[in-house]
C-alpha cells in the first residue's frame, strides 16, 4: 500500500469494517422486541441467531483467511462490506423467521473476512511500531458497532420502522464498500521474506494456542454479554434501561481496554498479556457474581471484563501479526478468530442453561471456569514460547 495514505484514513475503514462485520447481530438484539411483535420471532429462535451467525463464521473463517491471502485486503474489505450490507437489506426484507436465520447465516461470511482482511491490510501499510496501536483501535470497532446498533440505529427504527432501521444500516455498508475501493490500493504479493520484529521463519505454534485460548475467551465474554443485562434486571432488581446501561459500560470499557493493551502488547511483552488479562477476568466474573449480596458491584465487573477479557482478544490479534509471515497473515489470523466464533456460539447456549433456572451464581461461575481455562492455555504457551526462544539463542 502506498505509503502516501493518510494512516488515520486507513485505520477509520478498518475500524468501520470490523463494525460492519457484526452490526447484524448488535440490530437483532437491539430490535428483539420489534422483531418479537413484528415478525414472529420467538424468544428462542432470536437467541438461536448468534449461534447461527457466529457458527457460520467459525466454520467459514479458514476458508475467508485462505481466500483474503490470495486475493488482498482492497477485495476482501469491499467483499466484507457489500455483503454486510446484502445480510443486512435480507434481513429488512425478511417475510418471516426461516428468512431471517438464512440472511444472518449470510452475514456470517463478513465476520469470517473481518479479522483477516483488517490484519492483512495493517501488515502490509502500517510500520511495526504502530501496528498494536492500530490493530487495538480496529478492534474497538465491535464495541463501536454495538454501540451504532443500541442508540442511533434503535432510535431510528421509531421513526422508520425496524425494517426502514436495517435498511439504513445496508445503506451505509454500501457507501463503506465504495470508500474502501478508493481507499485501499490493489493487491500486491508480499516477498516471502521474515515478518518485521518476529522470526526469520514464521512460528505456526502461537496460531493453535492462540485459537484454543480464544475459545475459551470467547465463551465466557458472549456469556457476559448475552445475559448481564437480564441479569441486573431480574436478580438485581435494576429498571430496563440501567440494566441496558450495564452492556453500554461494558462495551466503553472494552474500546478503552483493547486500544490500551494493544499498544502495550510490544514483542517482548505480547505473549504475556492474553494469560495475565485473562486471569484478571476471573476476579470479573467473581465480581457478577457477589453482586447478588453487594449490587454496585455488578458495574465493577461489567468494567472489568471490558477492560480485561474483551481486549485479550485485541491482544491476541497483535500477537498474529508479530508472529505471521506476510504470505499467512489472513489465514492465521482467520484461525483464531475461528476460535474466538466458536467460542461465542457455545458459551450462551451453556449458559443459558442455568439462567434458566435462575442459577446465576452457577453461571458467573461458568465464566470464570472459562476464563481461567483461557489464561491457563495462554500462559502455558507463553511459558513454552520463553523456553524456545532461549534455547534457540
């Protein structure tokens, strides 16, 4: 990529392309009572729809990154975006449940581009001291997506209608689509040549680890996120809208968490944040659950688990592109966000489970199980990672 791009330009596509790539999802839960009351959505099928999405991008994200690897991150953004917007215009024109499910198993080949189209493009146009700073601001683009879904676009769905709502989203993604062919110059193969800052020989190791930690990431934040709101509404006794304030911390909190350690995650230090974050979000997860005794708790753990397991998952994206050679960027980098899918499609089902029957206790407890299983894989790999380097020094 040409130098001459300005890099804030760059950095406000990807980050609008990694809000894009999940919005679907964010609309859905936003607008669940429209769609309850408009289209005949039961309770059950609108929560079967993350499953639905992010199983469809943890089982196309190897695919997406083997695809994003041969043709370059300007045809894989404007991919990404002009079929974020296709799901979206679906899912306004959806007569019923089963087309709705059909155009979120859709929208799930965007997710399955997002992290390796994004990734590859910073490798290719950003120096190596910036990349951690910027791949934890395109990141932040999720919370962002989260945050365009529950207040403007929630909002307009007043005024418009919830299909009049989606179909403005599709509007946008089509525009992001054309600012990104004018944005990002064409594809060209990287030289095989060492990864700056990393091995001469890329290390294929951190990918497996990476993916296994981030499903257990995965799990425990799709949890938080499906079920802290309900939570702090029928256990906590807390009105819909502060209960629905808990999720816009958690999310605030998730940008601040994941720009700020993405920039402290410089090689050395790198292997070690994932494990360390992911241990700190235990004592979250302990933090939900003592609020049934102590209630203000509940607003520490919602900043916590923003602040240390959603930006692990940043982190560990900055951890691919030191360790990826240039040529594997997209597909390593698709693995683990495989992980990371999986991971948010099994956790609430489990969960679920004890919510049911009122067992929250049990569930943040869950969490925490999940959370410590993901630092544990992490450490161990850091630990492994250490004992390599030194050997071979």
């Amino acid at each position: 990529m040409s130098e001459e791009r300005p890099a804030r330009g760059l950095t406000a596509l990807l980050t609008t392309a990694m809000a894009f790539s999940m919005l679907q999802l964010f609309l859905l839960g936003a607008l669940g009572p429209r769609l309850v009351d408009g289209l005949g959505v039961s309770a059950t099928l609108l929560g079967l729809t993350t499953t639905v999405g992010f199983g469809t991008a943890a089982v196309l994200s190897p695919l997406g990154g083997r695809i994003v690897d041969r043709v370059g991150p300007r045809h894989a953004l404007v991919a990404l975006l002009a079929l974020s917007a296709l799901a979206l215009a679906l899912i306004g024109a959806a007569p019923g449940p089963g087309a709705l499910l059909a155009a979120v198993a859709l929208g799930g080949v965007p997710q399955a581009l997002a992290n390796p189209a994004t990734n590859k493009a910073i490798l290719a146009a950003v120096p190596p001291p910036r990349r951690g700073a910027v791949t934890g601001t395109k990141q932040s683009g999720v919370q962002l997506g989260a945050f365009a879904a529950g207040l403007p676009l929630a909002s307009a769905a007043g005024a418009l209608g919830w299909r009049g709502a989606v179909w403005a989203a599709a509007g946008a993604a089509t525009l992001a689509a054309v600012w990104a062919w004018h944005m990002v110059p064409p594809h060209t193969a990287p030289a095989p040549t060492a990864v700056p800052g990393g091995p001469a020989v890329a290390d294929r190791r951190p990918v497996a680890w990476l993916a296994g930690y981030s499903l257990f990431l995965g799990a425990g934040i799709a949890s938080v996120n499906t079920y802290l709101a309900l939570y702090g509404a029928g256990r906590l006794g807390m009105g819909p809208a502060l209960a629905g304030a808990l999720v816009a911390v958690l999310g605030l909190a998730g940008i601040a968490g994941r720009v700020g350690w993405s920039r402290a995650a410089v090689p050395g230090r790198a292997p070690w944040l994932p494990g360390l974050l992911a241990v700190g979000a235990v004592a979250a997860a302990v933090l939900l659950a003592l609020a049934e005794h102590a209630p203000p708790l509940v607003w520490a753990g919602a900043v916590a688990v923003g602040g240390l397991a959603v930006a692990g998952n940043a982190v560990s994206m900055v951890l691919v592109l030191q360790r990826s050679a240039p040529g594997r960027a997209g597909q390593d980098s698709a693995l683990v966000a495989a992980g990371f899918f999986a991971g948010f499609a099994l956790g609430p089902p489990l969960f679920g489970l004890l919510a049911a029957r009122a067992r929250y206790g049990q569930g943040w407890a869950l969490v925490a199980v999940e959370f410590a299983l993901a630092g544990a894989v992490a450490l161990t790999w850091a630990l492994r990672d250490r004992r390599t380097r030194e050997g071979a020094a």
